[in-house]
C-alpha cells in the first residue's frame, strides 16, 4: 500500500541577478506589475561574473530544479568586462553538464537590462514552463550515487 | 640512461646544480618514482626507463624555492606543463636546468597485468635505447612478451609530438608514438543519448574512493590552499569535506583546469581505481578548441589562457543547447 500524493510539482528555480542590470529589470517587472512565477529565487549577485560554476552546481545540489543566470548585456557591464568572463565559463560548464547527462535545459544564461522588466518576466515565465516539463531534478545530486 | 647519469654527476660535481630531479628504482621491476639526487654518488640508483611515466614539472614548483638550480629530466610532454607554470608564476625558469630527455612512448603496467602477465620478476626492452618494439617480461610462469604499443600509456597514443618545448640541453631520441585521434573516445561519449552518458560517468565515478592522487599529482593543480581541503583539521584532507563536493569532485577539478590543462595524462595514469579522468579535460580542451579557436595550454609563456579572455563575438552559452 502507498501513500498516494496529489501534490502538484513545484519547481525550484535559483535565478542568479546581476546587481546592476537583471536585478533592476526583477525590480521593474515587479513595479510595472508583471507577473512572474513565484518559482524563482532570485539571489542578488555584484555581477554576473561572480557567479562561480561550483555556485550552480552548488545550487542544483541542494535541490534546485534549474539555474538561470541573468546579467547584463554583453558590453554594457557594469563593470566592463565581467559578463565576457561569465559567458566563457558558463559554456563550458553548460556543455560538460551536458556531456556528463545532465539535461541541458535546465540551465541558462540570460541577458536583462535594467530597462527590460518584461522580458524578465517572458524569461522567467518561458524557463519555468520548460523546468515543469522536465519535471524534477534527480541526476546533479545524485553523480556518484552515494546519496 | 649512462649518458643521462653521466651528465646529471658532471653537473653536480661542477656545482652548476645543487640537486638532480629524476627517478630512481622503486621495490619493483616497474615502478620507478620521482627521486632527488643531491650527491654525484647517489646516482648509481637513477633510472630512466619506459615506466618512468612521471611528470617531474610539479616537483619544480618546491625546487624553485630551494637554494641553488636543480637539474630537472622533461619528457617532451613535460615541458608543456613546465611552460605553463612559467606562464602562471609557479615556478622559476632561473632556478632549474632542464634536460629534455628522450621519450618513445611510456608503460602502463595495468595494462599489462590486463593482458594477463602476472609474477613479473625482471622487465627487458623498455629502455629507451632502440626502437621499443618488444617488451619482454620475465616471470615466474616464464618468459612473456608483449608488443610495446600494447600496453603504452593512453596519453601517448595521442602523443602531443616529440619536439620538447623548452629545456637547456636534450639527451636521447624521441619518437612520435601517436596513432589515435585525440578526441576520438570524447567523440563517443558525446554522440550517446543523456541518459547513457549518465550511466556511463556515474559508473566510472563511482569507483573513486577519493584518495586525491589525480588532483596531487596534477602540474596545473598547484593552488597553495585548495577548495577540497578541510578547512578545519590538516590531517582530514582526505576525508571528504562535505558531500556536495565529494559527488561534485571531478566536474569541480576538471573545471578549476579548464584552459590551463595540458593534456598531460597523469590524472588516469595514477588513478588507482582506473577512471579514465583525462575524459574530463580533454571534453574542455575540445569544446575551447570549438568555441574559442585553437589552443594547447603550454605551447608558449606567453599568450592569455582561453578563461582569462574575451572576444565580444564569442558564443552564447545556448549553444549548447541549439546543437543538441
């Protein structure tokens, strides 16, 4: 016998924010009332570039059912160059996940200007929508099946 | 290997070096192990043989900061990784004497004992004198021989050439023993659906016992504190830290070497568990290949490594995705 659950799945999703560019867009979709799901944890970041690959995988570790990483336009960086760092790391990263079997989908780079509230909000809303259709994530903490 | 001795006493002997870095006998026929040499007449017990598989570029790193030169023996694919700590400043071009030393192709003893040679008493052919065509194991079900290609180290059937990239004086002939395409086995993984890529790590991952030799023994990781190392007991690094990193590990290592990897082979070679570790940077070092043109990490002192540069035109990370 089972304890049968009716539980709707509810995503986790981590949205990682550069403080200069996405996290004003979060604060503009937020004052110009757009909705996004309330899935997504925004995590303020100085810059999209500090965000460290061990931070996703750090993320999706603790339970995370995706990871998006939203920064500023590339060249318009708050601090110059960061974005150009982040951008070369995160395909590198997104591309041994892949290779290790992880599903690609779940993970995805963004860029939001501060200007650009609705298209955090079809961002957020398009990358939910695709997480519920992979439905949970087992296989990141689960690499050397010693859970 | 006389030539090589010869040298190394005629160099201690004038003072020009205060110490030789090379490998002496270890207890069996074929584990020769990374050894100094401060006395001319300690070096009855050099070695230099096919098993002599050791990259000696990361013991530079400490001799750097000895008093006086050390003479050191590079393989041609050593000197790669020798570049490419000039390059990050870990250690001193001033301070070692490299002898390149000739190399046609180094051992693995797995392979060896897989092929079914067990009881080795004595190992003849694999000095690098003639042509390593043969290898002749003397053992005590008797005589058995081998191919030498058979049972060559993974790294060198994808031999990065023979040319050593930086050295002071080169003693021996090299041979190119590449006969596989690089990215071949990468090539393979890659083309499986997600599910079997998945299965097949976690069935390679899961033999680690995490002893740490792959990350010790590796010249591009050279961080004075490392991520891996409890930060609480110096006696606990062996143990894992937390769990987040002992499931992460090899993404995290591999990762921390994107860009600056050389391609060295030393990960698998001391792997004592067998995982094929190289598959982990050898999948960076083709995808910067891919996206960011060409580059072999240690080929000059010189150039900015692939993670510390930028174009503006460089791929979005949905690449990954759009390829599928």
């Amino acid at each position: 016998m089972s304890i049968e659950t009716n539980e709707e799945f509810r995503p986790k999703i981590v949205a990682f924010c550069c403080n200069w560019c996405s996290y004003a867009g979060a604060d503009l979709a937020g004052s110009s009332r757009l909705a996004y799901p309330a899935d997504v944890k925004i995590i303020r970041v100085p810059c999209s570039c500090r965000v460290n690959p061990m931070f996703i995988l750090r993320a999706f570790e603790k339970g995370a059912d995706g990871v998006i990483l939203c920064g500023c336009h590339p060249g318009d960086c708050h601090y110059s160059t960061g974005n150009f760092y982040a951008r070369r790391r995160m395909t590198l990263l997104f591309s041994m996940l892949d290779y290790i079997g992880v599903e690609n989908g779940r993970t995805r780079v963004e860029w939001v200007s501060a200007a650009e509230g609705v298209k955090f909000s079809q961002t957020m809303n398009e990358f939910v929508e695709k997480i519920h259709s992979l439905g949970k994530n087992v296989r990141l903490g689960d690499l050397r099946c010693k859970n | 290997m006389q030539e090589l001795i010869n040298r190394a006493k005629e160099l201690l002997e004038s003072g020009e070096v205060a110490r030789v870095l090379g490998w002496k006998a270890g207890d069996l026929p074929y584990n020769p192990e990374p050894a100094y040499f401060e006395k001319a007449e300690d070096l009855k017990d050099f070695v230099y043989n096919g098993f002599c598989g050791a990259n000696l570029s990361k013991y530079m790193i400490e001799a750097s900061k000895l008093e006086g030169k050390t003479m050191v023996c590079l393989k041609p694919c050593d000197t790669y990784s020798f570049n490419q700590l000039i390059k990050e400043h870990r250690v001193d071009r001033e301070k070692a004497y490299i002898v390149g030393v000739g190399c046609k192709g180094k051992l693995d003893i797995e392979k060896a004992k897989k092929l079914g040679i067990k009881g080795i008493e004595s190992v003849s052919g694999a000095e690098m004198t003639d042509d390593c065509d043969t290898l002749t194991f003397q053992t005590i079900y008797g005589e058995k021989s081998v191919a030498y290609a058979d049972v060559m180290l993974e790294r060198c059937h994808v031999c990065k050439g023979k040319e050593h990239q930086v050295y002071d004086e080169i003693i021996g002939e090299s041979k190119d023993t590449k006969d596989a395409e690089r990215f071949a086995e990468v090539e393979k993984i890659e083309a499986m659906s997600p599910e079997e890529k998945f299965a097949y790590f976690q069935s390679e991952l899961s033999k680690c016992i995490r002893c740490n030799a792959c990350r010790n023994v590796c010249p591009a990781c050279s961080c004075r504190k490392c991520v891996f190392d409890s930060t609480k007991f110096d006696s606990a690094q062996k143990a894992n830290v937390d769990s987040f990193e002992e499931k992460m590990f090899h993404v995290i290592r591999a990762f921390h070497v994107a860009g600056r990897c050389t391609d060295c082979g030393e990960c698998s070679r001391v792997c004592p568990q067998g995982i094929p570790l190289h598959l982990f940077n050898r999948k960076f070092i083709k995808d910067i290949n891919e996206f960011y043109g060409e580059y072999q990490a240690g080929e000059d002192t010189d150039s900015r490594a692939p993670l510390t540069n930028y174009t503006f035109e460089d791929v979005e990370p949905s690449i990954v995705t759009e390829r599928g």
